[in-house]
C-alpha cells in the first residue's frame, strides 16, 4: 500500500523520508496486521494479538501532522502546544496576520511579511531542519543545481524560496515555490535547509545571508568569480523584471486591471486568439447563457470553454474578480478548472476545461434526457457534488463558501463526473470564522436557506441547506420550485417532509428509476437531504458528517427535523427582504437587507 506522511519510521516497516512516497511491506510475515483510513482521514495501523486487534499506531499523530495547522508563512514547532493548540512561529521577516494573535503562539491565520519584496535586491535566509511547504504548485527541475535553483528564484519575482528537491550526498535538483508558503513545520532530528525570499532590510546586507550560496558552496578562492556572476545575474534579473512589469502593465491597462498581479496565478489569452477560436462568438458555438453572462466552446481540436461578461450581466467585476482569485488556487476533481483569462478592452472573458455534458439541470428537468440518469449514476453525482464541498469547506487551502450552489452550476464532464461551477458569489472565510452576515443577499431562489434569505447570515451550513436541495432534486428528478407557495406540499422541501413522517419516501423517487433494487440506498440519501435542509443551522450536519453518511450502511443518522419551510412566508410578512433585481427560479438574484 502506498502511503505519504512527512516523516518518521513505522514500526515493521521501512523507514520514510520526507515528503516521499514508499511501499509499506510486513518484515515479520507471520504477523498478521492491517491498515485501517478511518473516516477522519487517519491511517491506523492494527496488529492482531490474543485473539483481538490492538492499535500500534495512528498518524497524523500530533498536530503538526495536520495539514498546515499554522497558516501560510507559520512554522509549526513539534511537540510544542500554547492553550491546546499546536505552537506555531512566524519565519523569519513575517509577523502574525492577526494583531490579536501577536503575542500569543497561536497563530491561526499565519503571518504576514513585515517589508514588502522588491524582487532587485532580494536575498536569502536559510531555515534549517525544515519539513517542506506544500509543493502542489511548485516547479521542480532535477537537473539544476542549487546556484541555478537560486538564480531562477531570482529572476522570477514571484519566487518566495526555493530547496534542493535531492538532498543525498551535496544536494541536487531544485524546487521552486511562487505562492504562499503553507504547512510548514520544523524537525526535531530530520528535515532539509529551505532558502527564504526576504526583504533585503528583514535579512540585513551580510554577505553570509544575500550571498547565502555562494558562501556556503564555493571555496574562499572563488569569491572574486561569485561576485561578479551576481552583479551579471542582477542586471539580467533586473532587465528582465522591467521587461516582465512593462508587458504586464500593458496588459492591465487595456484591460482595466481589476486584480493585482500576486493574485493571478493564470496564463492570459489574447482575444484575437478567442475570437479566432470561437468563429468570433458565434452562435453556432455558443453553449448556453446563465447569469454571468454566455458560454461559448472553441473550435473543434480545442475543448475549452469561454466565459464572456456580458455588458447586460447581473454579476460584474466583482464577481469576475472572485472567480478569478479563488479558482486559480483551487484544484479538486470536483471543482471545474480555470485555465485562463482575457482582459482586453471592454472584454472580460474566462477560460475553462470543457465539459462535455453541460450542467446537471439539463438532465435532471428535461422529461426525456432525465431518463439517462440511472440511480447509479444519480448516487456518483451525489457523492462527488458533496466531496467537492467537503474540500472547499475543510481540505482546501482556502475556506470558500459557495451561496450558489444549484444544479445549473453542477457541470457534467463526459463521464458524467460533476464539477462545481461559478464561484463569483463565493465568499474566502478565515480559519476562525463560523458565520457571517451581509446586507447583499445572492443566490437562488430554492436553494437558499431561511436564515440566509431573511437576515443575511451566512456559513458552511448555507452550503449544506443548498446541498440537501439538490440531493432531494437528484432523487425526485423535480426542480424546487419559487419561494411563495400557496401550500408546503407544492414546495419540494415540504412535499418531501410529509411524504417522510407518513413514512411513503418512495412516493417521491423519481418514476423513471428503478427504486427497489436500490431502495435502501436512495431512503439513506432523502433522509440525507432532509438532514441538510433542516430549519435550524446547528441542526444540519457539517460536510465531513455529510460524506461519512452517504459513503456508509453503517453510519448512524438522526431523525430529521422540520426543513427550512420558506414557503411559510408570504410577500407581505417579508418587507425586509427588497429586491434589487427581478429573477425567476433558476437564475441568480441580488437583494438588499433593509433595516
């Protein structure tokens, strides 16, 4: 079995090095044992004694085993604890994000850099014992060697550090990081040297830290050829970072930059190329339209989606700014990936992976095309909808919350695996966050829980009131229709409710599935769904819960209480609620919370 964990050696098996993945094997093979991922996402491993199984250990096991306990820049020390918490240090040049936090070694939203770099006179500080930071957007070049790793940090003026990617014997190879520095901790008795980016004023003008490798690689003999090779390698970083801010300038002048630099971490596409791509937005490549503005596939050979801003669109650069910044950092097999963009003049247009099948509501309220989706398939769809939240909730870098999630922005690829779509009413939460609350209320109509439609407050459980929607959706292949409805029955959430306490579930699957093959199956899911969308917020389950009791028979699930009946509420008795933008069901809206 492979596994991954920074460090340490399991008892029976080979040693692990950092970062690295092995093969773990038995040495005894007259032990009988297993290894055991529990729904927390913790190995464990069992040994099989007297006639039971006994745990011989678990990992992560401390909490610098977390995924980045301290935040971006923070160091996570081992087996150090300040009020239960793991004990986190700025790296050197950073201090705590929160100024709360400054004088505490609880560093829950990292740190932050004291000076800004200035990408000309840059330097290095070296951390020892480092356990790496996260390398999912890193660059990594075997064949560099470590003068080379730190020219090409210099020449690239994202570069915040960078590492041999080999350390055994002299060190070889070279790893590269041009983002934010996360989970990061320092080892007790392992770990490597990583090279910092700093400020030259947060490092000092010693030779020993500018000219970190030069010092430490070269003999004394060599300092006349090193210094002339870093005022070379200045001019050229230089020229080549004037050139690099001049294109770039441009490019936001005649796009209207709406975004800084730091947070585009995308390649841009001349709008020549689109318009070229897409037959100069034709109609006969235009896939749809929702209320960003339309959707347009380029030419045959090139599966790639556009998104064009409309001049008439609801949503605006705020919004394109959004998605922009929170989809270039995400990455999940459930989440539709962003390619690129195009910022030229008026136009505002994004790039994304095609997907083939289009969104799920074209399936799901299409009285022929829902016949497609066997409950199977229903099931996948259900599944990966909610590990898609799982991670944009818990596991990603960043805590994103949604407030639009429907079923017209669940995309289908072309194995029918779905992907969230359209982030630009999502909304960043920090890591102490549990709710919010807003003026500006966006989303849909029926998908959107009550305390979220009538005050304004918001959280992961908006998500998950959103989510249990589109499961009772996927199952009874019926839309949840407006919010002012003569009866509860006419409202999906209250058809569903009574059709649960009479104990008739079934009566609500749709007719097209083959219900008693799966019924146990599809029970689970409703009782789910009915979870999600309860009234109270501290009521529905968290995603983490959500997943666990979908994936398995055996979890246990409580009754589930009344849903957030909207359709209790008639226009008259919701004055607070005013309307900036007129909607119907299935397109986003906007409103406004009155005194």
């Amino acid at each position: 079995m492979a596994i991954f964990c920074k460090g340490g050696t399991v008892p029976g098996l080979a040693s692990i090095s950092a970062g690295s993945a092995v093969s773990a094997g038995v040495v005894n093979k007259s032990i009988i044992t297993r290894l055991v991922v529990n729904a927390l996402g913790v190995a464990e491993r069992y040994f099989w004694r007297d006639k039971s199984w006994g745990q011989v250990w678990y990992i992560p096991s401390g909490q610098c085993d977390r995924y980045a306990p301290c935040g971006p820049y923070g160091s996570c020390v081992p087996n150090g604890y300040a009020n239960g918490s793991p004990n986190c240090s700025c790296l050197q040049g950073f201090e705590p994000k929160s100024p709360a936090n400054r004088d505490s070694g609880y560093i829950s939203a990292g740190c932050v850099r004291k000076t800004k770099l200035d990408c000309r006179t840059d330097g290095f500080k070296t951390v020892p014992r480092t356990l790496l930071p996260d390398t999912v957007s890193a660059t990594v070049n075997r064949t560099m060697s470590l003068d080379e790793c730190q020219a090409a940090c210099l020449r690239n003026c994202s570069c915040t550090g960078f590492s041999s990617a080999d350390i055994r014997g002299s060190g070889s190879g070279c790893i590269i990081w041009s983002m934010d520095l996360i989970d990061i901790a320092s080892s007790l008795n392992g770990g490597q040297d990583f090279y910092l980016r700093l400020a030259a004023k947060d490092i000092g003008l010693a030779a020993e830290d500018i000219g970190l490798i030069s010092s430490q690689s070269h003999k004394s003999g060599d300092a006349a050829l090193a210094v002339s090779l870093s005022v070379v390698l200045g001019v050229i970083s230089l020229l080549v970072s004037v050139a690099c801010y001049a294109w770039r300038k441009l490019k936001w002048t005649r796009g209207n930059a709406f975004v800084k630099e730091d947070d585009m971490e995308l390649p841009f596409f001349e709008l020549v190329e689109i318009e070229a791509a897409t037959n100069n937005f034709s109609n006969e490549n235009k896939l749809g339209e929702g209320g960003f503005g339309p959707v347009y596939k380029m030419r045959e050979g090139q599966e790639i989606a556009v998104k064009r801003l409309s001049k008439t669109s609801l949503q605006g650069l705020g919004e394109l700014k959004t998605e922009v910044m929170l989809m270039a950092k995400l990455q999940h097999r459930n989440l539709v990936r962003l390619l690129g963009c195009c910022l030229e003049g008026d136009e505002r247009i994004l790039i994304y992976e095609f997907m083939p099948n289009k969104s799920l509501d074209t399936f799901l309220f299409d009285e022929e095309k829902v016949a497609l989706l066997d409950w199977r398939m229903r099931y996948q769809i259900i599944l990966g909808i909610a590990r898609g939240l799982l991670y944009l909730h818990q596991d990603s870098r960043l805590r994103i919350i949604h407030r639009d999630l429907k079923a017209g922005n669940i995309l289908l690829d072309k194995d029918m695996i779905p992907k969230i779509s359209d982030f630009g009413l999502a909304r960043l939460f920090g890591e102490d966050e549990t709710e919010t609350q807003t003026r500006r209320v966006v989303g849909t109509y029926g998908y959107m829980p009550p305390e979220y439609a009538l005050n304004g407050i918001f959280s992961v459980k908006s998500d998950v009131f959103s989510f249990g929607v589109l499961v009772l959706e996927i199952i009874s292949g019926r839309r949840n229709k407006g919010v002012y409805l003569s009866a509860a029955e006419e409202y999906l959430l209250g058809k569903a409710w009574t059709l649960w306490k009479e104990g008739n579930g079934l009566q609500l699957i749709d007719a097209s599935l083959d219900a008693s093959v799966f019924m146990t199956e599809i029970l689970r899911c409703m009782k789910v769904g009915l979870l999600c969308v309860q009234e109270q917020p501290e009521d529905r389950p968290i995603m983490p819960s959500v997943v666990l009791m979908l994936g398995s028979d055996h979890a246990f699930l409580p009754e589930p209480k009344q849903p957030g009946f909207m359709a209790r509420v008639s226009p008259t008795e919701s004055q607070p609620l005013v309307k900036e933008s007129s909607s119907i069901n299935g397109l986003t809206l906007t409103m406004s919370l009155g005194r």
